[in-house]
C-alpha cells in the first residue's frame, strides 16, 4: 500500500498522524490561552476561535464523516450477500464450509467478548475529570439528546427479535437504528442464492460485485481526506474540550491496543496450539512475513495472496482448502474489526454517558460480528460500519471523531488476527483431513 507512495509525498497514514496531531496542538493551545472559566465572560478571541471551529473546521471533518457514512448501506448489503451467495461451494466441500462458518462466528464473538470485558474493567470512557465529562456532553448535546431519548424507549427482547425481520427493507435501509433489517434481508437473499443456478444468479452477482468495488473506490477518495477531516475534527474537539479529549483518546488506544495484542499473542496463539499443532515458535516463524505485510498494508484482501502462501508453502496446507478459507476469510471472518468496533462502542458509550446494560452489550456483541462481516478488505474499511452499531444502542455516531485520529495505528493493527485466524483456521481444517503439516 505504502509502496505506491510517489518518491518525497508522505504516505497516507503519516498524513492523517499529522493532521491530528496539527489539530490538537492548535485546539489544546487556544483553549489554555482564551478558554473562558466558568462563570467568566468569552473574550472576542475565544468567540472567534468558537466561529471557526462550528463554521470551517468541524464542517471539514463532517464532509469525511458524511463521505464515510454514505456507503453504508451498499457495501453492508453487497458484502453479506455474496459472502452468502458464494457459499454454494459448501455443498461440494462437505463438512469443511460448515467447519469454517463455525469458526469465523466463535472466533469472532470471542474477540467481541473480549472488547466487552476490557472496557468494562478499564473503564477508559470514564477517564475524565466531571468538567471535562459535562464539556463532552455540550460538544455533541444536539447529537446525544435525539439518541439518548431513543434509547429512553427501551424495547424488550421479543421486539429486537421481530426488528430483525423488517416489513419494509427500504425503510430499514434508510434507518441506521433499523439496519439489522436490511443486514437480514441479505443473508436470506443470499441464502436463496444458493439454492438457485449460478447462470440464473450470475448477473445479480456480478452487478453487486460491481457497486462493491465502486464503493471501495468511494471509500478510497474519502481516505484521502483524512488528514484534513481529522485535523478539523480534532481541532473541534480540543478547542473546546481542551487537554481532557486527548487523555480519553490515550485511554482508548491503550484499551484497543491492549485488546488486539491480547488477542493475537494469548488467542490465537493459543488456538494455532490446540487446533493446529503448532508451538508459538514455530507459528511466529512461519508467519512472520504474513505478519509484517498485514501491518504494513493493514488491508485484509490485499494480503490475501501472502496468506494463502503461508498456508501452502509455510505450513503444508493443501492448495483447495486454504483458496477457500482465506477469500472467504478476507470477507467474513474479522476478529481484530469487531473487538475493534466492541471498544469503540462502548468507550464513546461511557464518553457520552451512555449506560448499556447486558440486553444492549448483548446486541454491542451480535451487531460487531455481523457488522465486521460487511466490512471492507481494506484500510479504513470499518470505519462506516462502526456508526450502524453507535447508532444502534443510541450513542451519537459523531462522536468518533474523537478516535478517527488514532484508528490507523489501531487499524494496521487489527488486521494482524484478523488474517492470522484464518491462517489458523486453514492448517485445522488441514488437519482434519488428514494432511501432516511441517514442523
């Protein structure tokens, strides 16, 4: 990814680091220097820095945001039903594609579960002094008031349930709190697909795989205005928040890091143990480059191919079993996305003063792993998909501004396990079939 940089332009991910760092250091400043203290009147300086933040910056960062947002719904639907749809080879594979769907779904829900219990112990949304936390509260009141009062009116667990299944799939289109609707009206579509000829289906494919590519092409011209979204965003919450928005920001990198290196060097280290047989030793060895290029890249499909050559030529994985699990994989088995997504949820969740209870941190977990199915293969990927699972437990999708300026680092980072449970994934089911693998 980074290779294609032109010589002397600095790559993306540099861009967006210093774009955030530009606008915390200016915001954090004019807020030390002009902030007025409670009680006190605002100086015409402070006014002024207030007007160019509502009125220059943080309408920059909401153009990214609004890029981001606008490809929810096609690349949610188009991923979950061809991920489905291309199950067809199932049935010829036997008990293999049964096998492999077992192990993205428990896999997976153990990343969210992990996300859930971190947070919860650490607590880093709540990391914040009371001043700060009601300075918060202020920046995204006209956000939160909306949401907190749609999450006032609790639903029961029979209505959720009944939600799932939407009478009208363009109205759930059109609501991001009704999104399981459409996200179920294409696992059945999907579904359906399987049982019909693939010369019937053909042109249904090829035309979502189409609007796919074009919305990763979307997301792609969005990413390059990351470093001028950022820095207005950031620059919006610092100057009003002042230094509080960068401590909770170091809290909630410390928790998602924490949590993805947890789960790659205890996890699946673990699993690659138990279910493949191999030592730490020799895992790490084998994979070491797959390693490097997922951070380096930090896209799953383009790893894809390093992925496979790990499987085959490292380990001894038969060619059709890991040219299976990983495009399948690279689609749908997203453990580093939805821990990542379980973190952020529920930190901007304690940011905003959002109690979830289990029937929410319930939905939190469901909502991750299906959500990160519908992500994208590629950096940044996520990153519209996390505002369907805010939306959906009432907290303000706006308020990830104040992670945008770190999900880099955290997004080169998850996808490390996200293509190492496949790895893992592959050399089991190797072993299953009876296929020895090197030592």
């Amino acid at each position: 990814m980074d290779a294609s940089v032109a010589p002397g332009r600095l790559s993306l991910p540099t861009r967006i680091l210093l774009g955030m760092l530009l606008g915390a250091a200016l915001g954090v400043t004019l807020n030390l220097l002009y902030a007025p203290a409670i009680g006190e009147a605002a100086s015409d300086t402070w006014k002024n820095v207030q007007w160019f933040a509502d009125n220059v910056a943080n309408p920059v960062g909401q153009l990214f945001l609004r890029l981001l947002f606008m490809v929810v719904v096609p690349v949610v639907f188009c991923s979950l039903f061809l991920g489905v749809a291309g199950l067809g080879s199932v049935e010829k594979l036997g008990r293999l594609g049964g096998r492999t769907l077992l192990w993205f779904l428990l896999t997976t829900s153990g990343a969210v579960g992990l996300a859930l219990f971190l947070v919860g112990v650490i607590e880093p949304g709540k990391q914040i002094s009371p001043e700060g936390l009601e300075r918060v509260k202020a920046a995204y009141i006209d956000q939160a008031q909306a949401r907190i009062a749609q999450g006032a009116q609790s639903k029961s667990m029979v209505d959720t349930l009944l939600e799932i299944v939407p009478k009208n799939v363009v109205a759930a289109a059109a609501d991001n709190g009704a999104i399981l609707g459409l996200i179920c009206f294409a696992l059945l579509l999907g579904a359906a697909a399987t049982r019909m000829p693939a010369e019937r289906t053909k042109t249904l494919r090829e035309t979502l795989e189409t609007i796919y590519e074009l919305c990763v092409k979307v997301l792609g011209w969005a990413m390059q205005l990351a470093p001028f979204g950022v820095c207005g965003l950031i620059f919006t919450a610092t100057s009003k928040l002042g230094f509080d928005v960068m401590k909770l920001v170091a809290w909630y990198l410390a928790t998602a890091m924490g949590g993805l290196l947890l789960w790659q060097f205890v996890a699946i280290t673990l699993l690659a143990k138990v279910f493949a047989g191999l030592s730490p030793r020799r895992f790490y060895a084998g994979c070491r480059t797959l390693l490097v290029t997922a951070f380096s890249t930090s896209s799953s499909n383009a790893t894809m191919p390093t992925t496979i050559r790990t499987a085959v030529d490292e380990f001894g994985a038969p060619k059709e079993i890991a040219g299976f699990v990983m495009p399948l994989g690279a689609t749908m088995n997203m453990n580093g996305t939805a821990l990542f997504e379980g973190v952020s949820v529920l930190f901007l969740a304690q940011v905003a003063g959002i109690e979830l209870g289990m029937q929410q941190q319930l939905l939190v977990l469901v909502m991750a792993v299906l959500t990160a199915i519908g992500a994208a293969g590629v950096p940044g990927g996520s990153l519209p998909l996390l505002a369907i699972v805010l939306a959906q437990v009432g907290v303000p999708p706006e308020m990830m501004a104040l992670i945008l300026g770190v999900d880099r680092l955290v997004d080169m980072t998850r996808t490390v396990p996200n293509v190492t449970s496949d790895l893992v994934c592959s050399l089991w089911l190797a072993r299953r079939e009876g296929v020895k693998l090197r030592d």
